[in-house]
C-alpha cells in the first residue's frame, strides 16, 4: 500500500473534444474560449472503438495520475451518453455508453458515431497528476 501524499505539487490538464464533424469524428476543440491542455491528438482506437486521448505526460512514475474524468455536455446529456474513463497516463481510452440503447458505443461504426455528431457536442475531459514522484 502507497501512504497518502501532500496535495501540493499538483499538474491539471484538461480538452474539450467536440463531434461535429459530419460522420460524427472526434477533434480536439480549442479557441478563445475553450483551451486544450495536456493533450496531443484524440482518436478512435480501431482495437475497440473507445475515444483515446493522447497526452502529453508519459512517464506513469514520474506523474502518477490521481484521476481522470468524462463529462457529457448538455447536447450528449440529453441523448443519455454517459461516459468513463480507463487509463490517465500517457493515453486515455474513454467508454461512451447510451443509456437510450442500453450499450457501450463502437466509435468505428457510422451509426454509433451519429448517436454522438451534433455542430455542438462535446465532452469535457480532465486528468489529475502528481508533478514529480512522491518518494
């Protein structure tokens, strides 16, 4: 078992990633208003269809991760898409699953995609991380 760690020291890294591409595409969505963080591309994984978050921290030991999280905006709240997060260093898959369908979406499919594509869908990503190594 790890002790407990200051909450000092502490690096936050976030995206918005946006599905408006017309065949429902994920892109990293960064303007005035809204920044990406921490972030280097976003795909869909063709092993199992997952949004996966690239990122800029690589070393798992050196910025250990504390916790990442998915947030649907109010566009995919209000299509019942909810998702969750696996991973945080390095790459981040994130699960989107449709509680309107009752299953988790296959990004590789057209049709899942379009269950996701709107000019303003979005969701918010964040990720927590130790700066350096408690030791």
């Amino acid at each position: 078992m790890t002790d407990a760690v200051p909450g000092s020291n502490i690096l936050i890294s976030g995206c918005v990633v946006r599905f408006s591409d017309p065949e429902g595409w994920p892109s990293i969505h960064a303007n005035g208003a809204h920044l990406c963080a921490g972030v280097e591309s976003v795909e869909v994984d063709p092993r199992n269809g997952f949004l996966r978050v690239i990122q800029t921290l690589k070393e798992p030991t050196a910025t250990p991760i504390l916790f990442a999280f998915i947030q649907t905006d109010e566009t995919l709240s209000a299509r019942g898409i909810i998702g969750g997060a696996s991973g945080g260093t390095g790459d981040t898959h994130y699960v989107l699953y449709d509680t309107t369908i009752d299953r988790r979406l296959d990004l590789r499919e057209q049709e899942d995609r379009l269950r996701v594509q709107s000019p303003v869908a979005n969701v918010w990503l964040g990720w927590v991380h130790l700066a350096a190594s408690a030791s």
